[in-house]
C-alpha cells in the first residue's frame, strides 16, 4: 500500500485500561485519512475522551494506559513517545472545557502555545491568520481570555490547538454548553479548517446532528466499543441512530430490553 493512501491515523484494536482494573476502551479501531473529517460519536460515558487521549498521550496524568493495540500517526507508532513529542509530529488535542488561561489576553494565549517556533516572525504571523480565522477574538485581542463568552473561549481554545501548525487536530465536545447559534458559527469554522486548509480532524461531539452534517465519516461508540461505523450520510440515515441520536420521533420504547436489543443488531 502506498504512503498516500495510507490513513493520516490509524488506531489498531486499542485497549485503555485505567489504574490497572477497569477497561475503558475495549478493542477500538479506527482510521482518520489525510485531510478527512471524522466523528466519533456516543453517549457520556463511552469512551470517546478516552480514544482522543490515547492519541495525544494524555492518559497517564489519569492514571491510563493503552494495554494493547497500535496508534499509528502517518505510519509511524507514537505510543511510546510523551504529550509534548507527538505535538511535534503534527498532532494536537483541543480538550474539552475549553481550558484557556483565563488571567492572560487572547493575543498572550495563542503565544503561549508556539514554544516550539523560535521565529518570533512566524509566530506573529500565525496570530494574524487566527484572528483573520476568528475576527470576534482580534476584537477582544486585549481583553482578559477569561471575560470572554463561551463561544469566544471556545473560539480561542480552538485557534490556540492550531498555534502548532497540526496536521490532525482532535476536538473534545466543542459544542458543549453553546448557544445554537454559536453552534452553527463553530462548526461552520471546523468546515472551513478542513476543506480550506486540508487539516484532517477527528472530532468527539454529543451533538451527533452537527457532527453528521459536517463529518464525512463516523464511528459510533458504546460501552468502549465501535458498534457502527460508515459514511456520516449512511449514518445519518440509520433508524437506530436517527432514534438514539438524532431525535428522532416514533413510539419506540426504550427500555433497557430494547436498548439491548438495539445495540446487539448494532454489534452485528
């Protein structure tokens, strides 16, 4: 198989494990190509966060650890190197909760991520193409990133992620806790960081719509595993999904029985 249609990211029937007892992730497989839009998609609690962190290699401040399995990032395995090596490789993990530094100005946040560039030069240009990207944060360019709406912290959260010069860049829940509108207008920005600047993304999202819409494939986890996966179209149209996920509408009943019953057709 030739290097460019291998997969930007492949994970190889990963197991996580935390503090040596319980199996967060139980044999998940999946592949991000270049320059593709994947979701990964599940209720809380299904080990979505746990995948993205077996990736960056976040695990081990949470007492994790991948116990089986490869992660394999343009071919070559990264689970042997630490957080800040696999930023360097062209990977980066825009965690959930935004998690910006609230005492310091969106212009110092997006600073404080280039530690690696040792051109000054570069860096004040990278600042200017994320507020050409998010003109609401070159308008609160001096403001206090923790005064900020949701959506700008959001919007900053992002453009920080993206400071490094990714080639995959993960996004944890970044709808999570916007208005509607602020929805459409951050997934409208995922949109463009993909199809303008051929960013491959792999983007962990509640709001399976949204995701769906804007994804080209999708994974769909429960319990720590992948029980669909597909093109987000095939997905979409799903009835399982569209009653689980979607908001779909019937007279479905869903108890534990059918729920069960659903997941096991899922599995098969």
């Amino acid at each position: 198989m030739s290097a460019s249609s291998s997969p930007l990211l492949a994970l190889n029937n990963i197991e996580v494990v935390y503090d040596q007892v319980f199996l967060a992730v139980k044999g998940v497989s999946i592949e991000v190509p270049h320059g593709g839009l994947v979701a990964l998609l599940g209720a809380n609690g299904a080990g979505k966060s746990t995948v993205l962190k077996s990736i960056s290699g976040l695990l081990k401040p949470e007492r994790g650890a991948v116990t089986r399995g490869g992660v394999l990032f343009d071919g070559h395995d990264v689970l042997r190197m630490d957080a800040p090596a696999r930023v360097r490789t062209g990977i980066v993990h825009c965690l959930e909760g935004r998690r910006v530094f609230g005492h310091l100005t969106p212009e110092e946040n997006l600073i404080a991520a280039t530690s690696m560039h040792r051109d000054r030069g570069k860096v004040r240009d990278r600042v200017t193409e994320m507020f050409d990207l998010f003109p609401r944060l070159k308008d609160r360019a001096k403001a206090l990133a923790g005064y900020l709406s949701g959506g700008e912290q959001q919007m900053l959260a992002i453009a920080r992620a993206l400071m490094t010069e990714p080639r995959l860049i993960m996004l944890d829940e970044p709808s999570l806790g916007l208005a509607p509108f602020l929805v459409d207008e951050i997934f409208d920005t995922i949109r463009r960081i993909n199809s303008e600047h051929g960013m491959a993304v792999l983007l962990v999202e509640q709001n399976a719509a949204a995701a769906l819409e804007v994804a080209q494939s999708a994974y769909l986890l429960e319990n720590g595993r992948v029980v669909m996966s597909g093109a987000a179209d095939v997905l979409s149209s799903n009835p399982d999904v569209q009653h689980a996920y979607l908001g779909g509408v019937g007279s479905v009943d869903y108890s534990q029985v059918k729920h069960y019953r659903r997941r096991r057709r899922w599995l098969a």
